[in-house]
C-alpha cells in the first residue's frame, strides 16, 4: 500500500513540500492537508489535491506520516486536534521552530514516533536547506520518507543529536538572513559608489546566485575559489583585507553564536 503523508498547515512551506512531493512522483491521493485558510486550501485543490479540510477530524487516523507546519505558538491546540487520532504505527515529523520532542509527545496521545525538521525558507522555492533529527525509536521507513518530505523542497542533511539543531538554526535556518543583509549592504555601497540603486541590486544578486553556484560545482573548495578571485596586490585583496581589519570573521562567528544560544534558549522555554 502507497504511503499516506497529511500536513497539519498547508502555508507556504507546507505547499512547497507538497508540490514537490508531487513533482517526484507522488499521486494527489496519497497527500491530504488541513488549514483554517480556505484560499490555502485552494491552491492544494489546484494541485490535485482531494483530501483537504478546514478541521483535521478524521483526515490523520490512517496515515503513516503527519507532518506538523504550524507556527510553534500554535502548536499546543494543532497537536492536540490531531494526537488522539494518530495510529500508533504513525510518525509525526515537525517543522515547528524550536519545539523539542519532549514537548512534542506531550500534546500527542498515542505513541507515535517523533522527528524534529529545521527547515529554511528557500525551501518556498525548492532551495531549502533542512536538517533532520529522530530519535532511536524512529524507524528507518519513517526516516526515508521524513527524507522524502524534505528533499522535495531542497537537500536534507541528518544530525546526530537534537541540540545540534540548535547550530543548524544559527547556520541554516536563519542564514538566509545573514545572506539577505550582506546583498543588502553591497548593493547600497554599489548606489553609493555612483550606479544605479536597480543595477546595483540585480549585479549583487546575480553575482551571490552565480557565487553560491559556483561553489556547488566547483570540485575545489571555496577558500581556493576566495583565492581565485583574489590576485595579489589587487581590487579583490584591498577589499578582503577591509574586511578582515574590521574583524568580519569574528563578527560573523558571533552572530552564529548567538542565534544558537537563542535557539538553545527558546527551546528550553518550550520544555
């Protein structure tokens, strides 16, 4: 029998996997979702969709993955809406920022297996970038197919330990800002130097698309890639000797630091 795969949310992240999913080969019927929003709804239905709900009342009793995309401020009454009617066979894999599986469990009745996800949001694009966490009583067919849900939105990568996703969040999950607010001052120094605000714009982010390309494909490593671009005495040299002088590994490495120990605290608040 084909596995079954029901989101709990059917947002942006939610509608990427699903498409992507689709995409790899999975037939409509063995997707369902629920989601308040009716305009969501829709664009799953557009997508082939059938098993789709405002209320997730008998749309997760038979499924072999239910896959939590909610806001973590939610989740309490999401989990409880759902956790009596998940079979025992079942596994729950959560995209909810921060919320550790000890908290998880206590929202969901029966004793289903638990999978924790930090996903990025490139994923909305197929892009993403998600790690993977399950505890030793996740079996391996809930492991592919938790791996199915994600790669359908980017690559996953698995960690060893929970506390890892805390420096996930810090690397991953909230790098993509780090990168947005890099564009963002290279391409005001850009208008500063005289161009075009628009121009300066589309050269910064083609030249971080082709950068990050690059480094994928390049079998060197990108500190060989940095000293390819970097010719001695040259333009390239005078503006990473900036940066270095301004401390920007330090600064970029306290800024990581930080977010995980964030990460680290929000997840103990949610205990």
């Amino acid at each position: 029998m084909l596995p079954q795969i029901a989101f709990l949310g059917a947002g942006n992240m939610a509608t990427a996997m699903i498409t992507g999913l689709i995409a790899q080969g999975f037939a409509p019927a063995q997707l369902r979702a629920c989601d308040p929003s009716e305009d969501a709804l829709l664009r799953l239905e557009a997508a082939g969709l059938t098993q789709l709900s405002t209320s997730p009342e008998s749309l997760f009793a038979d499924v072999d993955l239910a896959v939590l995309a909610v806001k973590p401020q939610v989740v309490p009454n999401a989990l409880s809406s759902i956790g009596h009617e998940l079979s025992a066979g079942a596994a729950l894999l959560s995209i909810a920022a921060g919320i550790p599986i000890s908290s998880l469990r206590r929202h969901v009745e029966t004793d289903v297996a638990v999978i924790r996800c930090m996903p990025n949001t490139p994923a909305m694009i197929g892009l993403g970038a998600s790690a993977l966490y399950a505890g030793g009583d996740v079996k391996g067919e809930h492991r592919a197919l938790a791996e199915q849900v994600t790669n359908a939105a980017g690559t996953t990568v698995w960690v060893a330990s929970e506390d890892l996703l805390d420096a996930v969040t810090a690397v991953s999950g909230s790098g993509p800002a780090y990168f947005f607010a890099l564009i963002e001052a290279i391409a005001r120094a850009g208008a500063e130097l005289g161009l075009d605000e628009k121009v300066a714009m589309s050269l910064t982010l083609q030249t971080a698309m082709g950068a990050a390309a690059l480094a994928q494909q390049s079998d060197d490593g990108v500190a060989k890639l940095r000293e390819n671009v970097t010719s001695p005495g040259g333009t390239t040299e005078q503006a990473l000797l900036s940066l270095q002088s301004n401390q920007f590994e330090a600064i970029v490495s306290e800024a990581v630091r930080q977010c995980a120990a964030r990460a680290a605290a929000l997840g103990k608040e949610f205990g």
